[in-house]
C-alpha cells in the first residue's frame, strides 16, 4: 500500500485508480500443463521440469481429524520453500507485458496490483470501456 501512495505522489496526473486482485488458493489454480511450458521456455534443465512435473503431478495429502479423513490431491503445502519460485514463473508472463503508458502491474505474492492514472477524468469514460 506504501508504494501505491508513494507511486500517486510522484505522477503527474491527478486521478489514479487501482484496482487490488486476491486470488484465492493461487497455487491451487495454476495449469500445471501451462506451468511446465513456462519452465521450458524460460530455459529451465529438463531434470529440473522433470523433477517439478513428480512434485506436482499425482500429489496427495491426507489430514485426519479425530475420525473423520480427508485427502487432498492439489496444490502445494503451505510453507513450501518451491511454490513461491513457482508461482513466479506462472505470474511472469502477466507481468512481463508492456503495459500502456501511465499503467503499472505489480505482484507480491499471490496479489496483484493494476494502477492506472489520468490527467482529466474524461479520460476514465475511455479506458472503462
């Protein structure tokens, strides 16, 4: 939130809109077909991929509480030191467009960030469409 502020005062327009995206259960959602492609193209060694496609592929977690037993078969388990390096792969592509002038993405984590701003708010009726 700093930097949004931070980013507001050094424009030269006066209207800013952002708006704020929190996916949840981000990893959990990834195409993980996707996500290994991602990874080729990035140049990745394929012992890598291959490793990633044993870790995501045929995962399964199983929880019980008192009687009851509960399997889960996605995502990746909280804490885990690869998922953050995961979900930056799948998020670069978003990020690395060039976005229009006046207009920023950012993302931290499993959020994002899409600021724009503008001189006159005419302007608003344009982009909004």
């Amino acid at each position: 939130m700093h930097n949004a502020l931070n980013w507001k005062e050094k424009k030269f327009e006066k209207y800013v809109i952002a708006v704020f995206l929190y996916i949840l259960g981000a990893f959990d959602c990834l195409w993980w077909a996707q996500l290994v492609i991602y990874m080729r193209n990035a140049g990745c060694r394929s012992g890598l991929v291959k490793l990633t496609k044993i870790y995501l592929y045929g995962r399964r977690a199983v929880m019980q509480f008192g009687n009851q037993t509960v399997t889960l078969t996605k995502g990746c388990p909280q804490g885990s030191e690869y998922g953050p390096d995961l979900w930056k792969l799948a998020v670069n592509p978003l990020l690395s467009v060039d976005p229009p002038t006046c207009t920023e993405l950012i993302a931290y984590a499993d959020d994002l960030l899409w600021r724009k701003s503008c001189r006159a708010i005419k302007s608003w009726k344009r982009i909004t469409k």
